[in-house]
C-alpha cells in the first residue's frame, strides 16, 4: 500500500469510528509522525551504508562510517521506542 493510500484509508477508518476520542487521534497522528520520519531517517542511512560497503569491497575507508551506524542505531531506538509507545499508549 502506498503512503497515500495509507493516510487515505486511515482518514476514512478514523472518520467512521464516532467512539475515538480527539486525544486518541492526536496519540496516533504523532505516532504516524515518528514512524514517517524513522523512514526517512533509516532510508537516507540505507543509502549510506551502501556507499560504505562499496567503498569496503574497493579496498577504501569510508568517511563518516561510525556517523551512519549511529544513525542507524538512533533509529532502531527510535522504532523501539514508537512500537513500545503503540503497545502501551497508558
């Protein structure tokens, strides 16, 4: 499923549910929020690491390689953190 069609289902399911309070919804939006940006965070990272092992197979040091498994780990955590956040909202 797209991103698009993700928000757009989404919109259509939390519209139709009268019992959800706003604060539930502002709950999830933020989740969604973090989750979108861990994305990105771990695409950019991806790329990164890829740079850096097609350096390593070249015989090269990559710049910068503690940096992106930094970021990579930032980003776990992150997703850590959101998906015990989803589990326990309390």
């Amino acid at each position: 499923m797209s991103v698009a069609g993700f928000l757009a289902h989404s919109g259509l399911a939390a519209a139709r549910d009268q019992q959800r309070t706003a604060a539930a919804i502002a709950t999830e939006q933020d989740v969604l929020t973090a989750l979108f940006a861990l994305r990105r965070q771990l695409g950019h990272a991806n790329n990164n690491l890829n740079q850096a092992t097609r350096a390593l197979h070249l015989g090269l040091a990559p710049e910068d390689l503690d940096a992106t498994i930094a970021a990579v780990h930032r980003a776990a955590d992150g997703v850590r953190q959101v998906t015990a956040r989803m589990t326990n909202p309390d």
